[in-house]
C-alpha cells in the first residue's frame, strides 16, 4: 500500500506544481517495513525552502494542507507531513532526530545531496560525549513527566478507548526511552526491533517480560485487544518507565 500512497503523493505534489520541495523523504514505521494497519502514522519529511529566518511561504503551507487533505480521504491512515526547513534543522533539531532523519527513504531531491546535508548539519552540531549525554539524559527524565501526567489524565470521560491510547503512548515512549539510552551510550539503530534487541542484549536485568511484549502488543494495537491485557501491561509499562528513567539516572549521576 505504501508504494500506491507515494504514487499519489507524488501526482499530488505535481498537479498543485509545488515547487518549493527540496527533499520529501518517507521515515518512521512504513520505512521501516514496521508499520501496523490501523495504528502506525505515515511520517513524510518535507524539506521546504523558506525565507531567512525559516518560514514557509502560506500557499506552499495551504498546498500541503490540501495534499494531506486528499490522501485522508482516500486511505485510512493518519499522515503527519514534517514541515521543516535548513533552517530548522541547523538551529534547534536535536541530533538524535538529524540522525533518524537522514535515513529517510529520499523520494523527491538526489539522495546524495540529501545524505550531505545532514552530514554537513551534524558537523556543525555539538556531538561531544558530553553534550549528547546531557541531551538523552534531559529527554529520558522531561519524557517520564510527560507519559505520567497523560497516564493519570486519560480516562473513559475524555477518551473512547482510554486503555488503548495509553498503551499506544506508553510502546512508543518506552521505545524512544531506549533508544534515548542507546544513544547516550553511543549506538544508533535503525528499527524498532533492533532497538528493542539491543537493549535486551545489553540491560539483562531490566524487566524482561514488559519488553517482550512491547512489540508483539504493537502489533495488535490496530485491532480489538481485550481489557484486561490493556490494563496489566500499562502498569506494567510503568514500572518499566521506573526501571528505565533509574538506569540513566544512576548512569548520568555516576
């Protein structure tokens, strides 16, 4: 299906002639041959021209909001159009997100040029140990405080499915969460899996059971999932959350 989705986005962009694309590349779970039905967003990386000081024109802003608009109706999935600029990306995008970018599946703009300038972006960056450290130690800890303050929030008054959207908050942050620890050790990986696989590898004394079951339960959160398995493994999850925030804690502390 994501190749009928990328012919379309394609058709789309040439028919609104939007010329102010220079890179769109195709991220996250369905570049990863990871993405669930009904579950996984469909992430595309807009590199736009801008102005100075980074912003987009509004009839380039409108254009995507009407492409975005015709892919909605036509596939039941949620797309998340990345809107960024050069500007962005050299004065605030964290390195951990220049990294995952840059493996992007590049479908408009030459992958040479796409790959040189990230390449050229990270240089400029402050990739020290001590710098990097710092920032996944800041992500891990200002991440706890947001899973829990969503935790306690989310209920059947103001959600539908309020088990569901905390199991769905709680696999995506636990796996970000790791793969903030990995990175503050100094290794990149580029899925899910490997993610988890390495982390497994590495921290055998970590909650074994609640991460054998992050991606096996992914995998089931686009369909009916029963109640009561929703609920063991969200309090589950958030002892692991516990675990892990402990582990980069003592790590950074140490």
């Amino acid at each position: 299906m994501i190749d009928q989705i990328i012919k379309d986005l394609r058709s789309s962009i040439n028919d609104a002639a939007l010329d102010d694309i220079e890179f769109l590349a195709l991220l996250g779970s369905y570049r990863e041959n990871e993405a669930i039905a009904g579950y996984s967003d469909c992430d595309f990386l807009f590199l736009l021209k801008a102005d100075q000081y980074g912003n987009i024109s509004n009839k380039t802003l409108e254009s995507l909001k009407e492409i975005a608009l015709g892919l909605s109706a036509r596939y039941a999935i949620v797309f998340s159009f990345l809107t960024h600029t050069e500007f962005d990306l050299r004065e605030y995008v964290d390195i951990e997100y220049l990294e995952h970018y840059s493996w992007g599946n590049v479908l408009i703009g030459e992958e040479s040029e796409y790959q040189k300038l990230f390449i050229t972006i990270l240089a400029g960056k402050d990739t020290a140990e001590s710098a990097r450290k710092a920032l996944m130690y800041y992500n891990v800890i200002h991440a706890r405080f947001n899973i829990l303050r969503k935790y306690v929030s989310i209920n059947r008054y103001n959600s539908k499915k309020a088990e569901k959207d905390i199991a769905a908050l709680l696999v995506d942050k636990v796996i970000e969460i790791i793969d903030w620890i990995l990175i503050y050790d100094g290794d990149y990986f580029g899925t899910k899996q490997e993610i988890v696989d390495q982390f497994k590898l590495r921290y055998e004394d970590i909650d074994r059971s609640t991460l054998n079951s992050i991606l096996p339960l992914r995998s089931e959160l686009g369909g009916d999932m029963e109640m009561q398995k929703l609920n063991n493994f969200n309090r589950n999850a958030i002892e692991l959350l516990n675990q892990l925030s402990e582990l980069i804690i003592k790590k950074h502390k140490s």
